[in-house]
C-alpha cells in the first residue's frame, strides 16, 4: 500500500535522501584518504615557496639596483614589496586553482 498522500512517504524520501548523501560522503572520504597529512604539507610547502621566491629575487634585484645606482630611493624595499605582492597573487592562484578542483571533484560525486 504506497499511497502518494500518506505523510509518512515523505519521511521515507528525507530519509533515503540523507543516507545517499552519507554514503556520496563515506566513498569521498575513502577516495581521498591518502591525501589527508602529506597533501596538506605539500599545498603549503607550495604556497610558501610561491611567496618566497619572488620576494627573494625582488630583494636580490634590488641589492643589485641599489648598489650600482645608488639614489633616494631604495630599490631594495620597492622590490620587496612588489615580490610580495607577486607571491601572494601566485598563492591566491594556486589555492583557487585547488579549491575549484576540490569542489568540482565533489560536484561530481553527488
């Protein structure tokens, strides 16, 4: 006897609803089990060298500037501070890159 007004066929739906979702969830997280401590490391030895590098390569160039061409500004702390915006806009990408993965990865799973 399924009748399509009995209140308690709704319930059912929810429920069936919220194990399917628990289970997208359980095969996700099992998929995805080996990435959990060494992938986290590895996405944040990559932001750090993404932010390191282009701040050490805009202060050695601006060693090198501000020792042939010496003036009143300090080409040292212009690069600086242009090598660190550059890493931070590379960070930003790389994370939003991972990011948009991640969520793709579980649109596709659902």
């Amino acid at each position: 006897m399924t009748d399509d007004k009995d209140p308690r066929n709704g319930h059912r739906r929810e429920f069936a609803a919220a194990v399917g979702r628990r289970e997208v969830r359980k095969l996700r997280a099992r998929k995805s089990a080996g990435k959990g401590v060494w992938f986290g490391l590895g996405m944040f030895g990559l932001v750090g060298w993404t932010v390191s590098i282009p701040v050490l390569i805009g202060i050695a160039i601006g060693v090198w500037i501000d020792a042939r061409w010496p003036g009143p500004v300090s080409w040292t702390l212009v690069l600086l501070f242009l090598g660190v915006v550059v890493g931070c806009l590379n960070a930003w990408y790389w994370v939003s890159r991972e990011r948009s993965r991640i969520e793709k990865d579980d649109n596709d799973d659902e």
